[in-house]
C-alpha cells in the first residue's frame, strides 16, 4: 500500500459511481492529483468539496499507477468571500480551471502553488486582486515553458518606452523598435510591469497577451481549447472596464 499526505485546493469533481466522486487537487508537493472520495455526494461532504476550497489530504493506493482514494479534513472554505462578488467569483473558476486544464498530472508546481494559493486567498478581500491575477497569468506561464521577457526592448536592448511584446518570442518591444511592424505586436500595458495602478480595461489588455501565449501552449497539446471559465472572466473583466471614466486623451 502506497500512502501519502498533503494539502492543495480542490480543482474540480465529477461524480464517480452512485456515491462517490473523482476529485481532483492543486497539492504542494505532488502538483496536480486526483483521487476517489468515498461518499462525496453527501451532504457533509459536498460543501468541503468546493473548487478553490483547501483541504488537507491522505491519498492511498495498491501501487503508484492507480487512481487511488482520497480521505481529507476542511481546512478553509473561500466560497464565501467570493459569492457575494460576480467578478471574483468568476476568477476563482478562472484559476481553479486553468490549473486542472494546463498542469500535468502529479509534478510538483512550488512556485506556482505558492502564487496559486495567496491569490485564491485574496479574491474578495484584496481590492487589488485583479493586478494579482495578471501576474499569476504570467507565473503560470513560466512554469509552463512559456515565460515572457519584459525586461528590454528585442530589438534594440533599450528599457524605455516598452508598449508592445512580440507574439513570436514574447519579449518587450519598445515603440521606436517596433517600427513599421507595430500593428502586429501585442499590448504591453503596465500592469504587465507591475508599474500601474488597478484599471480594469488595462488589465483587460494584459490578458489578450498572455491569453496568446496561453492560446500557443493550448496548441502544442493538441489543439485543447482553453476552459471558457476564463473567457467568462474576461467578460466580467470587460462590463467592469466600460464602467470606468475614459482614459484621459491630452
């Protein structure tokens, strides 16, 4: 018997038989795990088996290649600080499903636990979550061999004036370097640079950057389309930014 402990956020559950179901785990040191939890239909159960709630785990099998089964004790609920907000509630489901779309199976993700986790933490009661989840966009995209280099211009090595990142190699691009390919470069806000302050429609931005290069490792697994969770969070994110005072012109 192989046994295990842990704990992680729940990721998703489907239903498994009459009365169980498959659930399936961001843990902190075996990455993303799934296991079968007798009885999880229950109603004792059913609320600590939440996406985005965190659970301390015991996983069990016969040998390593088995599903196995999870038995868990509730450490923390984020449900309720989400439920009362449509748009934090939609980026919970935003993560929870991005993460059990893109990370492999049982490898350990340290550093994106660790991001993962305080930005679960935060929605709902960090006004400044939003800029938090851009940046776990693009820590999620290091880990996933698709970093981005924002820290000079490709072209001409500059770090000033960087507006655009190439949607070929996913470096900084400054305005003069960009020349005449400019309207084929991505957005460069400076949320992406940590350097502004929390403005939806620049967040927005931000996203259809890193949703290209999302889009591209989408593609090298088969052509999977990524979870429409983030699409509806990108919807939200969108009705939030027509409602902010348009950008001052000059």
């Amino acid at each position: 018997m192989i046994e295990w402990h842990d704990q992680g956020a729940v990721l998703a559950v489907r239903k498994h038989g009459e009365t169980s179901v498959i659930v399936d785990v961001f843990t902190e040191n075996h990455g993303r795990h799934a296991g079968v939890v007798r009885g999880g239909i229950s109603r004792k159960m059913t609320p600590h088996l939440q996406p985005g709630g965190q659970v301390a785990l015991t996983w069990k099998a016969r040998i390593e290649d088995q599903l196995g089964s999870f038995t868990f004790e509730p450490i923390k609920s984020r449900a309720a600080a989400v439920m009362n907000d449509p748009m934090a509630l939609s980026a919970l489901n935003s993560i929870t499903a991005m993460l059990a779309f893109a990370l492999p199976e049982r490898e350990a993700h340290s550093y994106l636990y660790a991001d993962s986790m305080t930005l679960l933490d935060k929605l709902g009661t960090d006004a400044n979550w939003p800029l938090d989840y851009l940046q776990w966009e693009l820590s999620m995209l290091e880990e996933l061999g698709f970093g981005l280099d924002l820290s000079s211009c490709a072209a001409t090595g500059g770090r000033d004036d960087l507006i655009y990142v190439s949607p070929k190699s996913g470096r900084a691009v400054s305005r003069k370097g960009a020349g005449e390919w400019a309207d084929r470069m991505l957005p460069l806000p400076q949320c992406l640079l940590g350097q502004a302050p929390l403005e939806y429609r620049e967040i927005q931005r931000g996203m259809m950057t890193t949703g290209h290069f999302l889009n591209r490792f989408a593609a090298e697994m088969g052509g999977r389309p990524i979870p429409v969770a983030r699409d509806r969070f990108m919807d939200r994110l969108g009705k939030r930014a027509a409602q902010e005072p348009a950008p001052f012109a000059g």
